[in-house]
C-alpha cells in the first residue's frame, strides 16, 4: 500500500497573491475617487473636518515656534 500524497500548498505565494490583489484593487477604487474629487471644486469648503483641524494645528504650532525663536 503507497500512502496518500499530501497536497502541498505555497502559503507564502497565498499570502503575496491575496496582497497584490487587494492593493490593485484598492489602488483603482482610490483613482476612481480622485478622479470623482478632481470634478469637484477645490477650496477650503471641501476639506473635512479633520483636515481643517490639522491645518489650524499646524499654523498655531508655526506661530508658537516663530514667537519662540524670533520674539522671545
């Protein structure tokens, strides 16, 4: 009696095919939108409210370091 060859399987070529598919499928759902977004007027009004929030973090904290540096 022969005994039954296990299938083997390349989990590392599963693992590395699931990623490419995932990224290219991501990679054209994000073109999609920036494309739909690029139709869109640009200015302030668009950005969401995360993005307003850290741009004014960001204009306090160059004000502060001006202040710091250059006033005191």
């Amino acid at each position: 009696m022969t005994a039954k060859k296990r299938k083997v399987r390349n989990r590392a070529r599963d693992v590395i095919g699931d990623y490419y598919k995932t990224n290219t499928q991501y990679t054209r759902e994000n073109r999609e939108r920036q494309k739909e977004q690029e139709k869109k007027k640009k200015g302030l009004k668009n950005w969401s409210p995360t993005e307003k929030l850290y741009l004014t973090v960001i204009i306090l904290g160059l004000i502060g370091i001006f202040f710091r540096y250059v006033v005191f």
